[in-house]
C-alpha cells in the first residue's frame, strides 16, 4: 500500500518522493540515523509541549479558591470515595478515581468528609480550604493533550516541524486550558481519546503486523478505548475506529488479521471497562442514612454482608443497579430550552463557531471589576477547527465524485472525517440538554482536518504555505492572550468586557453591564 507523500520539514519547498511499505534490509546502517534523529526531535517536540502545556494549566491552578461549575458534583463523589461512601453517578467511574488519586497524591494526610452527605455543595467554598488536590489529575491530565496531539499528525502529516506548528492552536486554546484547571472530566477523555486515535493512526500505517505485535497493539489499543469509554459514555465514538481499521483489513484481504485484532480488542476494552466498576464498588461499600440511590435489595443486603454471592454475581447487580440509575437520571435531565433566559445548553450545531460559551462563575473584589472563569475557545484555534470540518469533508465528496485523492491521502482524511461525524451524529439526535465542552474532542479532530488539508493543497506553494501557518500561528497565540482574562479569573471592566465581547453567539453575559 502507497503512504502519504513524505513532507519533510516545513523548509522544502518541493514535496519529496512517495515512500512505500517496501522491506528494506534490517542490517542497513543508514536507516538507523534517520529513525533515531526523528524519534529524537519526536520526543523533544513532546518535552516542549508539555512544558508549555504545564505553563499554561499549573500557575494559580487553586485560584479561584471557590467552586467552578460542576465541581459541585465531582467534589462530593471524590469525598465519598476518600472515605468509602456509597454512590452512584450518571458517568462511569474512572474519571472521579482519578480526581481521587489527585487529591490523595497532593495531600495523603488528609481525607476531607465535609461534602460526603449531599450530591451538590450549594454553599460557598472555605477559604481556608485548599482545592489545588481536586483539580490536580484533571491538570496533569490536560498537559498531555498537545502532545497526543503532535504524536498524531507526526504520524498522520510525517513532518515534525508540520506537526508540532498544528499542535500550537491545541496547546493554547483557551476552552481546553480552563476544562483541564478544575476537578471536571473532560480532560481524561480527551487524552484516553487521543491516546486511543494514536494506537490507530500507528497500526494504520500498514496492513502486514507480524501476530505478537499486533495483539500487544490491539490490546493496548482496547484498554485506551475501555478508558475513554469509562470517563464518559460519549468515550464510546472511539469505537468507530476499530470498524474503520476492519474495513481496512477486509479491502486488504487481511480477515484473520481483523478476526485477531477485534478479537484481542473487545477482551480489552470489556476487562477495562467492567475493572473499573469492580474497583468503584469495592472502593464504596457502605450507604450513609437514605442514601441508596434506589439499588435493590439484594445489593443492599451484599453491602451490609447479609447474603455471600460468587462475583459474577455480585457483579452482575451491581452493573445493573448502576445502568437503572443513570437511566433515571438521563430521563430527569431537561431538554434544551433557548427561550429560557439562564440556558447555558446549547444546540450541536453552535458549538462548530464557538457558541454558546459557559459562565463558570464570576467574582467581584468591588463592584466595579469583575473576574470570569468562562469556557470560551480561543476564536482563531476554533476558526481553524471549523475551516478543517468543512474543507475536510467537502474534499471528501469531491473525491468520491472525482477521485482527486490519493490512496494514501484518503485513508487519514477519510478516518478522521468518519471519527468526527460518527461522535457528531449521534449527537444531533439527543433530545436531553447538552453543552459546549462536549465539543471539545470534535474540535481536536477538526484542527487535524485542517492541517491534512493545508498539505493537500499542492498547488499551493511551500513559501505560501509558510507565511500563512506563521499568521495563523501567531494570530493563535494573540488570540490566547487577548481572551486570557476569562480564562484565568482576571479583572475586567465593563469596557474591557464588551471589546472582548465580538460574537453575539457566544452569549457572554456581562455582569454590571447596562
């Protein structure tokens, strides 16, 4: 099968010869140079965009010393796990774990109870409480982003440099960095997601894996996917790539390849998955007063050690009494409503340009100035997400029309617009309200787009190419710093708010303002 045409450096100006699969001798010298120069600068691309990653989430990450937004939930079930007090959650696991894991790494002395009987905190937070420990895995969490993100298109461009220029709107934007400073999930399902895109992007790349490293991959590739899956149910869109990598193997005529890798896939994924509930539930295991969350009998009796059951079993009730409650809750969750003056939902198809942007919360020292924490993306990282959704996917019913791609070039570009509408299309069909930071995976996604697309463009050239991913690159980082005030709580006045304030369907709503 023929790979993408080899880009080089950002500094060719010529495209250079398509590479193939072909064998080469493994006693060939030459070939190791080249390899260890790249996974050198591979790495190092990685170090840069952590550390500035860690730059841009790590300073302040306690300020505000107040609740943001729904740490009003994630707060109280990081508690109950702390001190082994039975819930359930309308989200699988694995995420408020790793909250847990956070708050017990940054201070293991300490297992605050304050919150253990209530769902929602509903008065302010105590300054003499620190929160830095809730929000510290989101953090750590959301530094890896840019990098799995420069892991992917170096696979996906072949270009470091390329690469690398393409992560810099994922690394500032504005939307990511405050979902990655509060104790919320997103973050685990953007990097589980990533993670579990890269293991595709890396098997994609040919067809003929010898068995073991296959099913290593595979496996790996499962567990990924049972994470994502395990942080929120919308993880689920990442299964789409294991039928993509199938189809793959059956036009390759590769079907004992596809049985393996679905095969060692699915055992993966169904361990992860079900793993991480058994370990919610041995973590849980005593009910506080009425709190018991509509379970059954029978598990009551299994916590109060009444009754001894195998741990299929055991399982088995527990999986179920956790699937009833997340269907009573999804069912008590309301519709989107944009006739009501407070909705902070807004419809799928706002979220491509940005809207609707979600107060977090907001405080005043004086009446005069205000602070906001907002989920608001950075206008130039989303501009350029949107342009690569839509240029990616009107390229792709040109080609079906024309054949304009080449076999190499169809294979990510198809993949990644298959990724993007499969997570967007079930979407569109869900009546119960939903928001802005569930966008944030597609809008990922659609800066990739952009930049398969900005290669593609061959009657472009090189020296053009260059200026203009330079422009973008610095309108980027302009845009970061000009919306950082919503983004790090810092003072705004009315005046200041309403020049920043350029999109009516961002809906930000200034407090003061006549």
């Amino acid at each position: 099968m023929t790979k993408i045409t080899e880009l080089g450096d950002v500094s060719d100006t010529t495209p250079k010869p398509v590479q193939t699969n072909a064998v080469k001798p493994s006693g060939s010298g030459c070939l190791r140079s080249p390899l260890g120069t790249r996974r050198r600068r591979q790495f190092w691309g990685c170090v840069a965009l952590w550390l500035l990653s860690v730059f841009l989430i790590f300073p302040n990450l306690g300020s505000p010393r107040a609740i943001v937004f729904d740490e009003t939930y994630f707060i109280p079930t990081t508690q109950k796990y702390l001190n082994g007090v039975f819930f359930l959650e309308p989200h699988p696991p694995l995420a408020k774990l790793l909250i847990t894991a956070g708050q017990l790494a940054w201070d293991p002395e300490i297992r605050p109870s304050e919150f253990i009987t209530v769902e929602k905190i509903d008065r302010d937070w105590s300054p003499d409480w620190d929160i830095t420990g809730y929000r510290f895995a989101p953090a750590i969490f959301g530094t890896l982003i840019a990098p799995l993100t420069f892991l992917i298109l170096s696979i996906v461009l072949e270009s470091l440099v390329l690469a690398f220029l393409f992560s810099v709107p994922v690394v500032f934007d504005n939307a990511l960095i405050v979902q990655s400073r509060a104790a919320l999930i997103d973050s685990f399902l953007l990097v589980f997601a990533l993670a579990s895109i890269l293991v595709f992007a890396y098997l994609s790349r040919r067809v003929d894996w010898r068995w073991r490293p296959l099913i290593l991959h595979s496996l790996l590739w499962g567990v990924l996917a049972g994470c994502a899956a395990s942080v929120k149910l919308t993880g689920l869109a990442v299964l789409a790539l294991l039928g993509l990598y199938g189809l793959k193997l059956l036009w390759a005529r590769q079907i004992k390849r596809g049985l393996v890798v679905g095969t060692f896939f699915s055992i993966a994924f169904l361990i992860t998955y079900l793993g991480l509930w058994v370990i919610h539930f041995s973590v849980v295991t005593h009910i506080i007063g009425s709190q018991d969350y509509g379970i059954s009998e029978q598990h009551k009796q299994i916590l109060n050690g009444e009754v001894t059951v195998d741990p299929v079993t055991r399982l088995v009730v527990q999986m179920k009494d956790a699937v009833d409650y997340q269907r009573r809750y999804e069912a008590g969750v309301p519709k989107l409503d944009l006739t009501k003056p407070d909705e902070i939902g807004s419809p799928w198809y706002w979220w491509m340009v940005g809207g609707r942007a979600i107060d977090y919360r907001w405080e005043t020292p004086d009446g005069k100035a205000h602070g906001y924490v907002y989920l608001l993306g950075n206008p130039m990282t989303w501009l350029v997400s949107l342009l690569g959704v839509i240029l990616g996917t009107a390229l792709i019913l040109i080609d079906l029309l024309f054949a304009v791609l080449g076999s190499g070039q169809r294979q990510w570009l198809y993949s990644l617009v298959a990724l993007y509408w499969g997570y967007m299309i079930p979407i569109m069909f869900i009546e119960r309200v939903m928001y802005l930071y569930h966008y944030l995976l597609p809008m990922i996604i659609g800066v990739m787009l952009f930049a398969l697309v900005f290669v593609f463009a061959r009657r472009i050239s090189w020296n053009a190419k260059r200026v203009s991913l330079t422009v973008i690159v610095i309108l980027v980082i302009v845009a970061f710093w000009a919306y950082k005030p919503f983004t790090y709580n810092e003072l705004l006045t009315s005046a200041q708010f309403q020049q920043l304030n350029i999109w009516a369907g961002w809906g930000l709503q200034c407090v003061g303002c006549q």
